[in-house]
C-alpha cells in the first residue's frame, strides 16, 4: 500500500481490497513501439546510411521511449482503495489526480474493457460520486473485486445508519416516556 493511502487513512479505518494494475497496461505502448521500430529500420533501409535517416529513427526511438514510461508510471502511481468509510484514489506524478469520496456518497462503480482490456483482463474502472463526474482508473485487473467489495461496503454503512437511526429513535422514545 503507498504512503498516500497510509498517510490518509483515518484511525478507525481498514481497508476492503486495494486495486492491482495489471502490467498488461503496457501491451499497447509495447505493441505502437514495435510498429515504429519497424518503420525506423525501414526509414534506415530505404535511405541507407544518410544522418537524416538516422536523425528520425532517433526521434522515433524518443517518441517510443516517452510513450512506454508514461503508461509505466502510470501504472506505478496508481493507488485505489476502499475503505469501511472511504474510496481513496490517486494518480499521477506530475500531474496527480486524487479522490477521496465518502462510502455513502458513491453513486455507481463500473468497469469496461478494450479488446485489450478483455484478452488479457485489465479494465477501466470509473467511479462516479454523487453530483461529481467521475474519476476513470485504467489497467485495473481486479474491477469486478473492485466493484463488488465497493457495494459491500455500501450496503454495510447503510445498514449501519439504520441501526444507529433506530437506536436513536428508541432513545427518544424512551426519554419522552419519563
């Protein structure tokens, strides 16, 4: 678990199920680097030995390079868990995105998945809150575990609401019969 779960959980917490990001998430950046491998080596046969040809496969190798690490540290700095309380989320190293939405303000939780995504089973995942947007979580493995611990967790706090309502009334009750 990352420090940014840790540092946020609150002391009576404890966490259900974190997400795990399949590594599968790089399939399609590995998949574009090859194709654009192939048409460096390409560039480089056609044109022989020129500097311009070497120039573009270099540019090519950079643009391949840049697209790799930034599904890899997506991937790495994904964090996404539930809580009895809580979903915490965050995302992002330059730009980092975080979400942190009370169990009983989640309106819905669903996943989908790319040709990709369904061969080798990673799934977007989204979360809407209540008058929120969303927030998408991409490369999840484990979304139906996800999905499903998540209305757990919703259906227990509700229960616990209820009971504690229901104490509250008797209470009341009690306090008006004296």
């Amino acid at each position: 678990m990352s420090n940014y779960i840790q540092d946020n959980l609150q002391s009576d917490e404890e966490v259900l199920v974190c997400v795990q990001v399949s590594i599968w998430r790089l399939l399609p950046a590995l998949l574009f680097s090859i194709v654009m491998m192939v048409i460096g080596i390409g560039i480089v046969a056609q044109d022989g030995n020129s500097v311009v040809s070497f120039i573009l496969v270099f540019i090519l190798f950079i643009v391949i390079t840049i697209s790799v690490m930034f599904v890899y540290l997506q991937i790495r700095t994904t964090y996404l868990v539930i809580t009895n309380k809580r979903v915490l989320g965050k995302v992002g190293v330059l730009r980092i995105v975080t979400m942190d939405i009370h169990i009983d303000k989640v309106e819905c939780v669903s996943y989908k998945a790319g040709i990709f995504g369904k061969i080798f089973h990673f799934y977007t995942l989204k979360i809407k809150g209540v008058g929120g947007s969303g927030w998408r979580y991409r490369g999840i493995s484990n979304a139906r575990e996800f999905k499903n611990m998540t209305n757990n967790a919703i259906e227990c706090h509700a229960k616990e609401a209820r009971r504690e309502q229901a104490e509250l009334i008797v209470l009341a009750m009690n306090i008006n019969k004296s």
